[in-house]
C-alpha cells in the first residue's frame, strides 16, 4: 500500500513553505479498505511528522537519508513502514481465522527523484528489511504541484508498483495448510504490477498551521484479485492531518 501522507519532497521545495518552515509535527488519521475478505475499512491514528534537511528527512510514514542533491535532483537511501497486514483472530470470516497471520514490516532501499518544469518525476526500489514476506518493489511516479491559492495547494500523483512473487504469495497466497484448514483453495500468485493514483491538498491556515488531506487508489492487479482470500478489485484510502511548523 502506499504511504500515509508522503509530502515532504514536493511541499517543502514549493516556494509558499520552503522558505519559511523546517520542520512540521503533527498527528493524521487514516481510513483504509481492506482487500481481505472478512474484513471492514480500517482506521489507524498516527503522528504525522513533515521534515527536510540537507542529509535527513522524514514525511508521514517514510524517511531517510540523502545520499547525493542538487537543486532538483536528490538519491536517497529510503525507509518505508509498511503498515499492511492480516490478524486472522480479528478477522469476521471463520475461514480467514484459519491463516497464518501476515505481518507488517519496514522496507528500506535506494530512491531517485527530479523536479522539473514539468513536476517531480521518482523511482524507488524497498526490500523487506524486516524480511517478514521476503517483499520486493519497484515503484514509478509522477507528481505535479498547483499552488491554487496563497493557502491551498494541489499535488496529483500516478505511478505504478511492481511487487515480486514472494511479496504477493506472502500477504496473498493460501499454502496447503492454510487450505486443509481453512478450505480455501492454495494459491501461489506471480509477481504483479499495481497502478495507482493520488491527489494531496495541502492547506496552509496561518504562518504556523497547515492541513493536509490525501486520496489514494490503487487498482489490484489480476494476481491478487485471483486470491481466494481476496474480495475486492481496489483499494482506497483517505488520510487527514494537522501540522504545526517551526
């Protein structure tokens, strides 16, 4: 899934904040659909931190460290939390509670990203540091920026992920076990691609206090909708925070 409110790179290069705000702290709630079956939108309530220097930086729920910048290119070292998981005891479906439980982990890898008259093109590659699911991805994105107002900002996002078999057959593929227990089919998916499109709206109420509200879908690829674990074909996601700047 994507990450929670990632608006570190485009909001602090825009000339309305860059100038004025270092660091911004503040707390989002998220609303996220579940692919599985069984289970309902769920909700999650973090602090929501918004911070860009010379060699570290930090938005939402990744971070990291700046390896190499310029004035419109930057290659990080990237650290993700990737909050998506299965608990089968919480899980509504008696079928689902026969699983194994997956779990949620942090991704760390190498990202490239150009700002250019056009908007901000980036690429980054996260394996499971946890190594949880063994999870592979590769994901491809272009942002734009809309400063539509002295207080309202516009970034649209699209892009595409790719994850690798050993991500998919982990959050989810049915083992032999699993389906004597459960009665599931076994399901061993391939690698997959999953595009996806974002819109983020950044408010900024006063020289101290913004609002960010975000929108996220993601459209399930064929392997994962092919799970027999799985009810749905897309997933959508929204994010709300407040952010206090220094």
């Amino acid at each position: 899934m994507k990450k929670i409110i990632p608006i570190a790179s485009l909001l602090l290069s825009s000339s309305a904040f860059a100038a004025e705000h270092n660091i911004g702290i503040g707390l989002s709630g998220s609303w996220e659909q579940s692919p599985y079956i069984g289970e309902k939108r769920q909700f999650s309530l973090l602090p929501l931190i918004d911070y860009d220097s010379q060699y570290l930086f930090m938005s939402g729920t990744s971070g990291g460290i700046h390896l190499w910048q310029n004035d419109n290119q930057q290659f990080d070292l990237a650290f993700e939390y990737q909050s998506f998981e299965l608990k089968p005891s919480d899980n509504d479906d008696s079928r689902m509670k026969q699983l194994e439980r997956r779990k949620a982990t942090l991704l760390s890898g190498l990202a490239y990203s150009i700002i250019t008259p056009y908007g901000q093109f980036s690429a980054e590659a996260l394996v499971d540091t946890l190594n949880n699911s063994q999870s592979m991805s590769i994901d491809v994105e272009y942002a734009g920026y809309l400063q539509l107002s002295e207080q309202l900002a516009l970034i649209p996002q699209i892009g595409a992920t790719w994850y690798n078999h050993k991500h998919n057959r982990y959050y989810y593929g049915v083992s032999n076990n699993e389906s004597m227990r459960s009665g599931f089919a076994s399901y061993q998916p391939s690698s997959s691609i999953t595009p996806y499109i974002t819109l983020t709206s950044v408010y900024k109420f006063n020289q101290a206090w913004s609002a960010v509200f975000e929108y996220d879908y993601n459209l399930l690829s064929h392997e994962v909708k092919s799970s027999p674990i799985v009810n749905r074909t897309n997933i959508s996601t929204l994010s709300a925070g407040l952010l206090y700047y220094f």
